[in-house]
C-alpha cells in the first residue's frame, strides 16, 4: 500500500531563518505530488505541483519554492522566512483516478 | 474568488440523526468532486468522491450528492456518531491541468456530533 511521510510536525523558526519541508512517498512510481497551506481558520491553498522530478509549478507568488530530486521525494524551501509564512503545510500524491490523500502535515510557526 | 463555498462554517447534530454538510461551486469545468475529514494537527483524510458523470455515490455511512445544474454537492452522514467529529472539507478540481490533480478547496465545516 502506497504511505506518505512528511517532516517535521512541528517547527518553530525566526524570521529570516531559511526552511526546508521534506515529503516522500512509498509504494509507487512517478506520483503527482502537491505542496498545499492551511492558513488559520482556512481552507487548504495548493502552493506548488510537480508531475514528474524537476518539473514545478507554482500556483501562488510567494517567498517559498518546491523542487523533486528523486521520483517520491518533494521539498518545500524558503531562503529567508516572513511572519505570513506562518501555516499549517500539508504535502499530497495523487492517484490515476485522481484520488488526492495527504500526509500528517508541518505546524510552520514563524516569530 | 472562492470557487468552491462551504457557506456554514459548523453544524451541531445529535448522535443517530442524519449530518449534511453542503458545499458550492462556481466552476463549470470542475468535473470530480471529493470530500475530507481533518482532525486538529493533522493531515485531512480522504472520505469519498463523485465523478460528474453521477449524481451519486454511497459508502457505508457517507453518500454523496451531486446536483450539476445547481452547482451544489452535499455529503450526508448517517447515522452520525461521535467519532464524526471533525472538520469536512468539499474539494474540486477539473481535468485541465495535464495530469495533475489541482484540488479547489471549500473553507470547511466543523461537524460536533452531540451524545
């Protein structure tokens, strides 16, 4: 069966800190993977997609990147972190029959 | 521009009765409907989806419905139980995007199932 991980749960950082979210999927190949935010009291907000590695788009002007080294590995970075970047981060793959399902989520708190 | 609306932002049901969580949209190219669960601190939690081939899809205790000409879908939950609890999510999303699954996503509903 196909497992998303994504690190850390929590992280507080300072502003101007850089930031770097990993994600990994287990138990396919190529998946469609999905940075996405949740702002207080908000829906989810898709930031970034990736349909294969090195291939990135981003739906929202932002201080943040994504990039896919490997197959099942997506990264969400930012050099230089400002207080709206405060959020809560979830990472997604989607199947064929365009299933989305989402891993546990990064508590991104920037002071 | 909210494409997709989630209008009650909690909805309050007794044990046994029926939940119904709606949503709308405004997108006519959206054509696959999906609803999900989130708990606080974590990550939401697929439920069930509908193509807009249909007009319903049914799993155990949660049916979807989808209503195309007035652009609405609802999810009932029955019968609701405590373990509902949580925050639903109506997301949608269209067949434009070369593949990938671009999810809209409604602000959500807090459902609170009361014993």
């Amino acid at each position: 069966s196909q497992t998303i991980h994504q690190w850390p749960a929590t992280l507080v950082q300072p502003v101007g800190s850089p930031l770097s979210l990993e994600c990994t999927v287990e138990g396919t190949s190529n998946p469609n993977l999905y940075w996405y935010r949740q702002a207080a009291g908000r829906g989810l907000q898709l930031l970034f997609y990736s349909v294969g590695i090195g291939q990135i788009s981003s739906e929202v002007p932002q201080n943040l990147s994504a990039s896919r080294p490997q197959d099942r590995q997506f990264i969400l970075s930012s050099k230089k972190l400002l207080l709206s970047d405060s959020g809560f981060y979830l990472c997604a793959w989607s199947r064929p029959d365009r299933r989305a399902f989402f891993g546990q989520g990064t508590r991104l708190t920037v002071v | 521009d909210q494409q997709v609306k989630q209008n009650s932002p909690s909805l309050s049901v007794q044990e046994g009765r029926i939940s119904i969580l709606n949503c709308d949209y405004t997108n006519s190219m959206f054509d696959y409907f999906l609803w999900y669960k989130k708990y606080p601190a974590e990550g939401p939690t697929f439920l069930i989806s509908i193509s807009s081939i249909k007009d319903k899809n049914e799993d155990g205790r949660f049916t979807v419905f989808l209503n195309k000409s007035a652009k609405h879908l609802s999810l009932h939950i029955v019968p609701s139980q405590p373990g509902d609890s949580a925050v639903y999510f109506c997301a949608a999303s269209d067949d434009q995007s070369g593949g990938a699954q671009k999810l809209v996503f409604g602000q959500g509903t807090r459902l609170t199932i009361n014993p």
